[in-house]
C-alpha cells in the first residue's frame, strides 16, 4: 500500500528505535483506492532526530512544530513528530505543540474520523477512531467533540462541507449541527482559504446536496446568497426556487472552476429585480447585470485572480442574453468571447436550462445546433476577429488612411464580415474599403 520512498523512510525510522507511520489523507486515500496527492508521516523521533538521521537529504519546514521535510527521489516528505496542541486562540493555528511519544495523542488531535488513521510499514491500519467504518458508510464525523474540533480550526467546517461534495459523502448528524453552530467563527479565517475550498466543494460530484444542505454556512462569506434561498420564482420554467435552482445548476455544468463560480453566482440578481404582471407571473428583467454587479463585488472580497473574476462577471452578465442560433448570430457572439469563452458560455446556458422544468428542455436542442454552427464555422476558419481579417492597419495607411480612420474602416470591414456582406478577402476588402474612402 506505500511507495516505496515512503517505505524507505519508515524503515530507517524503525530501525533506528523510532515509531513511525504514514498518517492522515493518504490512508484515508488508499483506502478509498485513490491516488494519495502527498504523503504525511508521523513519528515518535523528534524533529532534530529526524534531522540527523536523513542529512543532508531534508529541510527544517516547521521544526516548532515538529514538521521536517525528507527528499526522496525527486519527492517531498513531511515528517512531523507525535503531538498535542495547545490553545487556538485565532481559531486556525495552535498557539504551541507538545510533543508526545504516543501515536494516540497525534491521532485524537485530528479533525474528522476517516483523516485520523495511521499505517505502518508493515501495512497495519491503526483505527483508534472508527475510520474505516465511516469511510465504509461514508460519513464525514469529527474526532471527539465536534464543536471543539471547529472551534479549533474554523477552516474544518469547509473541509467537512468539500469532502461531503467531493466524496458523495453525508455529515454525521451531531457534525453537521457543529457545523451550523460554529460557523461564524469562519469570519476568523483568510478569504484565500475560504476560497481555495470553497472551489473544491463546487467540483466536487455531490454539490447540489451540500449546498441545499447548508445554505447558511455558505451566506457567512457569500452573504449574497442568502436572498435566494427559498425565494418562490412563480414561473412556470421554474419548479425550484432560486437557491435550488442555482444548486442544481452549479451541479449541471461541467466541474471546472470558471464555469462552477458561474452558475453560484448567475441568478444571484433575481431577488433584486423581481416583478409579478397581470396573470401573477414572476420575473426577473435585467436580472444578468445585477448578478454580475453582485459577483463582482463577492470575488473581489474574496480576492480572486483579474482574470478568474473578469471571465466570471462576463458569463454571468451574458447567462440569459438571446444568442440567434445563426450564422451571422455565432460569429458576432465570437467575436465578442471568443471560442473558448463561446463554449464556455453555452455550457453555462445548457446548464441554466437543465436546472429548470423538465418541460422547457427544448433549449437543449438548440443548444446543440449552436455547437454544430460554431464547429462549422471553426472548421472553415471564418473570421471573427480583427487580427484574423485579411487586411491590416497597414494596408489602410496605403489607402491613405491615418489616425483613428484606420481603426473605424477595419471595424466598418470586420462587420461587413461578420454579416457576411462581403468574405475576407484581401483583394475584396480593399476594393469596398477604397470606395468607402472615396
């Protein structure tokens, strides 16, 4: 069950009257018959020990507590001493360790029963906490008390929300109440964090259930959110309210973090603009531009990358734009996203349009003819763009064009392209260009 640098390294511990496992998510991992992204290793030696034994082939990461890092193979290794911690005053790091001799104390320090397992080099599973059998019925459960275990480190009550969604797993009841109880205290921890897991909770293949489950945890930082939930959209192409509904379509679009953003974010205008005409039909006019304003401001607060940010608003502003299912349509929708922003955006409207009434799924057909066109017009490498027009600023100065007039008679062209007036010729186009210059 372990590689054999990680093997390596155990035996050296054990034979120089350490114990030592391999400890946390990697078991967790192996268990499930997943790949192990790192390997953690935990060990009786204390860290100036461990130090000695591997020079020069190691690095003081963490030496205060415990951790040193061993390079084997080309690959890293945290070797961490067996601990207790002491007061978390910030709710995320402990004020100071204790190191201990026994595997048990590291263990009980954990935060969830499937992370708190150790293997030894011999593959014996140490299970103090009842780990397999969770992993087995697929529980998410803290170790010991759970209000304490948030109360520690705020940042559990997002890993327990991620590993739910990303694992299909359920949160153990008196978990799940800890959760709701504690999680206030997620203001204490950096907005990166968050983030960071916040995006693997949205990829994860059991989003919908998590976020439905747990609305109010998500409205600490996205309090945005909040007004969607339960908000009746009394339209017959909607049978969820908003909240649902956004669920459901986070769940539906691709699991890429661009477009899983999107969807969270996509009709968090409704409740902003919501009317209700003559026959008691809801809706939402103007609704796109609300939600990216909203988006904007939530990404900036969570400091998300220009490019991340600007792509999301963009999605969200053009989620329920009418995109003519046309030649002439696609190419100026490709002009102005691009094809990869294109793909991006129809995948974000099949979504939109499969979290709606199963009787409006006709968009899906539609859908479809678009991707047909825009393969179409990808395979004939039709022009959408200036830079792919078969004439250049420097064909306009020889026209006797200067200034901003080379700009505006290069627009004038590519628009006559996209129309399909006129093909993107090089000797058509300056012809029309010099009897536009006449």
């Amino acid at each position: 069950m372990l590689p054999c640098e990680v093997l390596d390294i155990l035996r050296r511990l054990n034979e120089s009257g350490f114990a030592a496992y391999a400890v946390g998510g990697c078991v967790r991992d192996q268990l499930l018959g997943r790949t192990p992204e790192d390997w953690d290793l935990t060990t009786s030696a204390r860290p100036e020990q461990v130090m000695e034994l591997f020079a020069p082939h190691c690095i003081p990461t963490g030496l205060q507590h415990g951790t040193v890092t061993v390079r084997r193979n080309h690959r890293s290794f945290e070797v961490t001493t067996f601990r207790t911690d002491g007061a978390y005053s910030d709710h995320r790091h402990p004020d100071g360790v204790r190191f201990s001799d026994r595997l048990e104390e590291d263990l009980k320090r954990r935060d969830f029963t499937i992370g708190a397992m150790a293997i030894d080099v011999g593959g014996r599973i140490v299970d103090l906490f009842g780990g397999q059998e969770d992993l087995k019925n697929g529980v998410i459960r803290c170790v010991g008390e759970a209000d304490r275990r948030f109360d520690e480190d705020a940042l559990r009550i997002m890993r327990a929300l991620r590993f739910a969604s990303v694992l299909g797993f359920t949160i153990a009841p008196d978990t799940a109440e800890a959760i709701r109880r504690e999680r206030e205290k997620l203001r204490c921890i950096a907005v990166e964090r968050i983030c960071v897991e916040m995006t693997k909770l949205l990829c994860g293949k059991d989003v919908a259930r998590v976020l439905l489950e747990f609305p109010e945890v998500i409205g600490v930082f996205l309090p945005e959110m909040l007004p969607a939930v339960g908000f009746d959209q009394r339209n017959q192409h909607h049978c969820y309210d908003v909240w649902e509904h956004t669920a459901r379509a986070v769940e539906a679009v691709p699991a890429e973090p661009v477009l899983r953003w999107t969807m969270l974010f996509h009709d968090l205008g409704k409740p902003h603009c919501f009317t209700v005409d003559g026959n008691g039909v809801g809706h939402f006019y103007g609704h796109g531009k609300i939600s990216r304003t909203l988006a904007l401001e939530s990404m900036s607060r969570l400091k998300f990358d220009n490019d991340s940010r600007d792509r999301i608003g963009l999605l969200v502003d053009w989620h329920d734009r009418v995109i003519p299912c046309t030649r002439k349509g696609l190419r100026r929708t490709l002009n102005k996203l691009g094809s990869d922003g294109v793909a991006q955006l129809i995948a974000v409207k099949r979504a939109d349009n499969l979290a709606q009434a199963p009787a409006y799924r006709e968009r899906q057909r539609e859908l479809d003819r678009a991707e047909e066109i825009i393969a179409e017009l990808l395979s004939e490498d039709a022009c959408f763009s200036l830079k792919q027009l078969a004439v250049n600023g420097r064909d306009m100065m020889d026209l006797g064009l200067s200034g901003p007039a080379i700009g505006q008679m290069l627009q004038r062209l590519l628009d006559q392209v996209l129309e399909e007036k006129l093909p993107n010729d090089r000797e058509t186009l300056l012809e029309w260009a010099e009897e536009q210059n006449d």
